[in-house]
C-alpha cells in the first residue's frame, strides 16, 4: 500500500470517491466532501460529468 502519511482520513476518502466517477455519470451531489469528489473528478479526469446539487442547480462549474 502506498503511504499515506500526511492526508486525513476525509482526504483518502474524497480521492477515492473521485476516482469512482466517470465522465459519463450523472451525480446527485452533497455538500462537503461529497462536493470535493465530484469536482475533484471534474478537474482531472471526467469533465463530461453531469453535476446535480441539491438546491437543484445542474452542471455549475464553481471556481
């Protein structure tokens, strides 16, 4: 297993959730980490993804 000293637990995890999106998904976003990962995905490997926010806004891009 790689080293993971310097991340938090929260860090690991948003990664790792981020990694399980693919550019073709459609994803119901929550706020906090759950933001994190799907934007996360967004920047690096999936820009096509299609982002859902519970206010009900889709496809926002925040900066």
């Amino acid at each position: 297993m790689s080293d993971t000293k310097g991340f938090t637990p929260n860090e690991m995890m948003t990664i790792a959730a981020s990694r399980a999106l693919k550019s073709d998904d459609v994803c119901f976003v929550g706020i906090g980490a759950p933001s994190a990962a799907c934007n996360v995905a967004r920047l690096t490997h999936a820009p096509d993804i299609t982002l859902i926010y519970e206010s009900g806004t889709i496809g926002t891009a925040p900066e």
